[in-house]
C-alpha cells in the first residue's frame, strides 16, 4: 500500500449517507471507479496510477458502507437509488458536471445504473466481470430461493438474514476474506466437478468450500492485510446490506424495466468467472441492453477479481476505450 500512498490523494466527500471517501490520482476527464464486494477502493490500486499516467482524473471511492464511508444501520440505506445519489455526490464535490464510471462486480451494477438513471452526469460506462441486465424480471429473492435447489442455498440466499454470514465471518475476518477470493480466482478455484463455493450446503457455510492454503497469484499478505484490517474495523454487514435490499431496487426500478443503456460502454469478463459465464444470455443481448457498445472482451483464463488478476491487460482496455469515449 505504501508505494501507493505516496502517490494519491484521500478525501472525504458529503453524501445522503454521511461521507463517501474516494482516492484520487492525476488531472483530466474524471474517472469514478466502483469496487464491488467484499473489496474497497483499494481494489483499483493498480488502475488509479495506469489513468493518471493516460491523463486522466482518476476516483475511486469506498462504496456506502466500506472502508472509510458511512455505513448507515437501516437496509433500506443500500439501496440502489441512494448508491446512484452517492456517486452523483462525489462527481458534484469534485467540481465535475460529468464523469465516466466504471465499475467491478456489484460495483459494475452500481455503475449500469448511476448511468441509466442519470445519464447526464455519467457520459459513458464501464463494466467489468458483472454484464449489464435491464432490471425487471422476478423478484430478486425468489430466484435466488429457487437457485440451491432442496440440498443447496445460493450464497445470495444465505446472505439475506441479518447476521447470518456476519457470524461466519466475524470471527475470523482474514481467513474468510483469504478464502473467498482464492474461489473466485483462476489459479486457485476448485477444481472442475468439485462442490461450486458460491452455493452452501444446507446446515453448513460458505468457507466449507473455500480453498485453504494458498493465497492467488494476485493477492500478496499485505494486500490481504489491507483488506482484512478495513473489515476487521467495520464488519461485514454495511457490505452485505447491498443484497439485502435487492428487493426494494426491484420495486424501486420497476418503471425501468428493460430499459436499455445508451451511452458509450465497455464490457469485461474473465472466461473463468461464473459472473461472466452464467450470465452469458446478458451478454448475447448487449445489441439491445447495449446499443453504445463500444468494446466487449472476455479475458481468457481469468477469474473474477478481474482488475487485480489481470491489471495490464484491464489498464491497456481502460485507456483505449477511455481514449475513444472521451475524445
């Protein structure tokens, strides 16, 4: 983190919440980055400097109940129109009028929609690992009830009650956190046909799957220490309010349904990422849920930590597509 430090500027911006915290590197076009769970700003570490170095104002915040931000107690508090009235927020106290946002797993949904619902201040949009999906459908908790079948909850399932995962994970914050990225990670995942992690067998947890022993390629101990050491101060359950209120966004969103993203965008998986493959059908549709599609790449042989698997090749995406988008 040190090399880092050095080189960007922290701050903290007033919001619906309370405050937002958000880094920030180099001058030029803002860029507001979104981190997804259970991550932070930090997670972007490797893109803040490769932006600033391409001439470009690059953000990235601590999402409503990470890090250093507010974490207000209610669920209601995480929904997505308040995550969306965040990000305006911070691009409004940054002196802006507008920004490209760009965002990794749940902050890749964060981002769809801060550009969907207020397209003139996010001219353009980024996604990675996470493909956009108009909202509508069913309700989000009954599809997710229905995914384990009778021998297996779906781990979003598992994180709906208040309390329930913060029990697994609490006690051993650093280890859970080691786990669950090595599941997601290329180099450490299961081996095919062995127990999925993102599903818990009934009476068991979601650890029981996760590979022990060995961190991925990407993740040294000071980066795990980073990590662990912000969710050791706050807890999990600000994180894990996003899913909570999945519901309420669905009622919320309902007169969007199916309503597609205009703007410029950019999409990028990792081939061995379940965000990316299981949500294929997403990115079969991107004609219609993406007719500003500029660039769509699936990276071969990365998971879903995407940004920090891969760094050079998500930095060199960025910048190109950024350089097309801004121009």
């Amino acid at each position: 983190m040190t090399q880092h430090a050095a080189q960007i500027t922290h701050r903290s911006v007033t919001s619906p919440a309370g405050r937002i915290h958000l880094v920030e590197q180099g001058s030029g076009p803002l860029v507001l980055l979104v981190h997804g769970f259970p991550e932070s700003w930090y997670s972007w570490r490797h893109q803040l400097p490769a932006l600033a170095a391409a001439g470009y104002r690059a953000v990235a915040v601590d999402v409503r109940g990470y890090g250093r931000s507010s974490r207000p107690a209610p669920v209601d508090a995480y929904r997505m129109l308040d995550l969306v009235e965040d990000n305006v927020r911070v691009v409004r106290a940054l002196g802006e009028e507008s920004a490209v946002v760009v965002g990794h797993d749940w902050g890749a949904t964060i981002a769809a929609h801060s550009a969907l619902l207020r397209p003139e201040v996010f001219r353009a949009v980024g996604l990675l690992s996470v493909p956009y999906t108009p909202p509508g459908g069913p309700r989000p908790s009954d599809v997710f009830t229905r995914l384990g079948g009778g021998a297996e909850e779906f781990y979003v399932a598992y994180f709906q009650e208040p309390g329930r995962a913060e029990a697994e994970v609490e006690p051993d914050v650093r280890g859970w956190l080691a786990g669950f990225y090595a599941a997601l990670s290329a180099d450490t995942m299961p081996a095919p046909g062995a127990p999925d992690p993102h599903f818990v067998a009934r009476g068991g947890t979601l650890r029981d799957r996760f590979p022990q022993g060995r961190l991925p390629g990407w993740l040294s101990e000071d980066d795990l220490d980073v990590y662990a050491g912000e969710f050791e101060r706050t807890g999990l359950t600000g994180a894990l309010n996003r899913y909570r209120a999945m519901d309420r966004d669905w009622e919320d969103l309902a007169a969007h349904a199916g309503a597609p993203l205009t703007q410029p965008s950019l999409f990028v998986g990792g081939s061995q990422d379940a965000s990316t493959t299981w949500l294929a059908d997403a990115i079969e549709a991107y004609p219609v849920t993406l007719p500003g599609l500029v660039a769509s790449y699936v990276l071969d042989g990365c998971g879903h930590w995407i940004q920090q698997e891969r760094p050079e090749d998500v930095n060199r995406i960025l910048v190109d597509w950024l350089a097309a988008v801004t121009a």
